[in-house]
C-alpha cells in the first residue's frame, strides 16, 4: 500500500505546475512542524477518542466523499477563464488523489491502532463548497485549501497515534524497570525485513511513507511492550471477597510467636475460591511442598516463577500453558496454615521477591492501559 502512494505522487509531481506543488510540501511540512503543539493546544485534536475509530474514519471518508463531489461539480461547468480554471482543477484532482491514497495508509494504521486499544486522533471540519467569485468562476482556492487541511488532519492523525504508542510504551518500559524486568522490543525499522543488497536508486523517498513507517514500528514496539506485561507476575491473583492478611517480611510467626521471615503476601478468603495466574506462562509444579501445602507454580519470563500455596485443589496441570487470569487453583488451608488462604510468592531464582511492588505496578499500568 506505501510502494502505491508513493508512485501516485510521483506521477503527480510530474503533471503539477512546480510553484504549486512546491506550495504544498511547503505546507506539508509545516503541517509536520506544527502537529506537535496543535496536539497540545486544540482541545478536539488532543482528545483521544476511546472506542471510536471506526466512526472517526468513516465521518472523514463522508468528507472526502464530500470532496469529490465538489471538484466533479467544479469540472462540470463552464467558465470564462476556461483555459486557467482547467488547469488548476486538474491540479486538484491530482491532489485529492493523493489525499485519497494518503487517506488509505492513515485508515491502515487506525485500524492497528485499534486492534492495540489506541484510540484515533479526531479528524474535524467540513470541507468548504467552493463559493463564486464576482466573475462567476468558483473559488477554487479554497477547495484546494481545504484539501491541504485534509492532508495536514491526516498528517496530524499520524503523529498522535505514534504519541500514544510511544508514551505507553515508555510507561510500561519505566514500570519494568523498577521491577528488574528487562523488555526486549524491536527496533525501529527492522522488524521482518530482508532482501539482497542493492545500490541506491536516484528517486526521491516519500516523506509520508516514512512517516507512516515510523508509526507502525511505535505500534510494534507497543503491542511489544504490552505482551512483555502480560508475561509479568503484576496482576491480582485473586478477586471477590478477600483481604490481605499477611504482608512479606519479617513477622511474628502465627504458631510459635516468634519472629520469622514471610516469603509472600497472604489473601485470606473462603475456601474454594478461585485462583488466577498472575501472568503469562508455563506451569512448572504441581504438587505438595513442605509447610507449603498444596502448590502451584508458574514459570514466566525473565526467569521469574509466581507460587500459590495452601490450596484445597490444583486445577492446572504441569506443562500447561497458562494465560493472566487462568483459573490454576482453589483456595485451601493445607500445609503450615492457620485458616483459609492464598498464600502467593514471586520469585527469581532461589530467591524470594516482595509481590507488593509487583501488584502495584499492575494496578498502575491497568489505569494506563484503560483496564483499571
């Protein structure tokens, strides 16, 4: 889809009068420049529409129907200065083709977009109808205007997708971090590619095909991101009715009184209730461990293990793969415990990690992901 627009423009390049093709990199580029701040600035740019893709696009489709409707009307009739009117409508025709093509790659990328749960940048206005001057020839300015609008939008709609990704995904890459989780993501432009080594062709690159690339490896290094959370041991194990009865650390020993190291946090809960896995993985035990009870663990990436302990049933099994959120256990009260509870463990190794900041940084990243 990028190779068709990029030959489209060249084939417009080589039919539209220099100055006004110049005119409309000119305002492309600034379009580039000027996103940023109009992002920051414009209430109905900087908003991101949750859940509306799909009306977004097809409310600027309706516009660029709108378009075309305008400029066959414009080619339609007939004017004094037929000669110059002629031209620049043909001009123009060109260029809603490329605001069409253009219009593609952003629809392509919105959908992506979507499928990552993020959202679209709203594209607004109406494209205006081209009023009569005095002489009774159409205002051909200002359709072409609102064509280059179209384009600036689109250009707009591109970088705030690209905004988004990246800011969720140095957001999780933080919260990552403060974890000790290293996140292998794909580097930008070299994710599935290949081909023979060939000398460089003298063609000129297409601006807006780089820009579209640079916003799909911001979505790939997202969706990245995203996975390499759902593979982290950060989210609740349990849900419902339940209370954390125990913290991790040094505590008095609930049989003998005496001060003894907690190697997790405990959920005090009804027996039977259910127990999720903590993230994506692959059952690694099942099983009693001694004081422990009945025991599930989890292996999951980056070496790190998830145990649910003190368990009336095993509902997994040893080599399964499990997702967040995979029924893996029922609460019990077996081993070394005075009631019913979950007893749940995170660790590296031989050695045990605090679950608290592991939670917590769930919690954060849910609110940043829209699931909290």
């Amino acid at each position: 889809m990028f190779r068709r627009v990029e030959q489209g423009q060249r084939a417009i390049r080589a039919g539209i009068h220099p100055a006004l093709f110049y005119g409309m990199f000119a305002v492309l580029l600034g379009g580039n420049a000027l996103s940023g701040t109009a992002l920051l600035m414009a209430p109905d740019i900087a908003r991101l529409m949750g859940g509306q893709n799909e009306l977004v696009v097809t409310a600027y489709e309706d516009r660029l129907a709108q378009m075309r409707v305008e400029i066959d009307r414009l080619h339609s009739r007939s004017y004094a200065q037929a000669g110059d009117i002629n031209l620049q409508l043909q001009e123009l025709s060109q260029q809603q083709d490329v605001l069409l093509e253009q219009h593609q790659l952003v629809k392509a990328l919105v959908e992506k977009a979507d499928q990552l749960g993020i959202a679209s940048i709203e594209m607004r206005g109406t494209p205006p109808v081209a009023a009569p001057t005095i002489s009774g020839n159409p205002d051909v300015a200002a359709t072409a205007a609102s064509v280059n609008q179209m384009m600036t939008e689109t250009q707009q709609a591109m970088v705030g997708i690209a905004s988004a990704a990246n800011e969720r995904t140095d957001g999780i890459v933080s919260e990552m971090d403060r974890l000790g989780i290293a996140l292998e993501l794909p580097e930008a432009g070299l994710s599935g590619v290949g081909g023979p080594l060939l000398e460089a062709s003298d063609g000129e690159g297409s601006p807006m095909i780089d820009d579209a690339n640079s916003v799909m490896d911001a979505l790939m290094r997202y969706k990245a991101a995203r996975d390499g959370v759902n593979s982290a041991p950060v989210h609740m194990p349990i849900s419902g009715n339940f209370r954390q009865s125990s913290t991790f650390g040094n505590r008095s020993d609930p049989f003998t009184g005496r001060k003894a190291f907690h190697s997790g946090l405990d959920f005090a809960a009804a027996s039977g209730t259910t127990v999720f896995s903590a993230a994506d993985g692959v059952v690694s035990f099942v099983g009693d461990r001694s004081g422990y009870g009945k025991v599930v663990e989890v292996r999951h990436a980056n070496g790190i293990v998830s145990r649910y302990a003190h368990l009336s049933a095993q509902l997994a099994r040893e080599g399964q793969k499990v997702t967040t959120g995979t029924p893996i256990a029922k609460v019990g009260s077996t081993g070394r415990s005075t009631g019913p509870h979950l007893h749940f463990e995170v660790r590296r190794g031989e050695n045990a990690l605090d679950p608290k900041p592991f939670l917590d940084a769930g919690k954060r990243l849910g609110v940043m992901l829209g699931q909290g």
